[in-house]
C-alpha cells in the first residue's frame, strides 16, 4: 500500500510539473534582413503541453508601441489590418507544430518585431 501511496504521488507531482511549464512558442532570436519588395518568413514552432488545442496568433511591436495583433490561424483577410492584408499570411502545419508568418512584398514599414503566440498570451 505504500508503494502504491509513493507511485501516485509521483505521478500527480509530474502532472503538477507539466502544467506548471505550459505551452511553448519558440522563434529563432536573430534579426532578419530582408530587402524591399522581397518575399521572407518568420518561423514560430510550438510546444504543447496541456494536450489542448492552442489558437495561434502573430503579433507585431512597433518601437514604442504596445503589440498589435496581425492575425491568427483563423483570420481571414478582412480581418487583418489594412496595412498587413493581402501580403501577410500564416502557414499552420499540425504535424510539425508550427505556424510561420510569411510576408511578400516587404516594404520598410514592416521593420519592426514579431511575436508568435499561443492563446491566450496577451
């Protein structure tokens, strides 16, 4: 019966673990340089640990702004602002946990810096 006590209790305590670190975003940390009028991606992989399904969403932060949402995997164009519709889109692939931001025609006002997030984040 102790054994018994001292299993469970290890298994709740590494439940309590996996929920404590949560879902993950990762993006490379380096800068891009993209020229204007140029295609590029911004690449986001995730890590779920819930085992619930995340709605993703890019995020773009200005110098002295507050983030803005661009989209998520569910927006459609008109939902995405004038300024990033029809040249910002996101591809999202299941299998491979991620969810890149993929820019075409890059002009000077999208210098700033993305963030790709699970829900809900900010």
């Amino acid at each position: 019966m102790e054994q018994e006590c001292a299993v469970f209790t290890l298994l709740l305590l590494c439940l309590i673990i996996e929920m404590i670190q949560g879902d993950k975003v990762a993006q490379p940390s380096n800068s891009s340089l993209v020229k204007e009028t140029e295609n590029t991606a911004i690449h986001c992989k995730y890590i779920l640990t819930s085992g619930s399904t995340p709605v993703l969403f890019w995020y773009i932060q200005d110098p002295n702004q507050a983030p803005l949402v661009i989209l998520n995997e569910y927006s459609k164009q008109e939902d995405i602002p004038p300024r990033f519709r029809n040249r910002f889109y996101a591809s999202h692939n299941n299998a491979e946990k991620t969810f890149h931001l993929n820019i075409i025609a890059a002009v000077l006002s999208d210098s700033a810096t993305y963030f790709c997030a699970l829900s809900p984040t900010l």
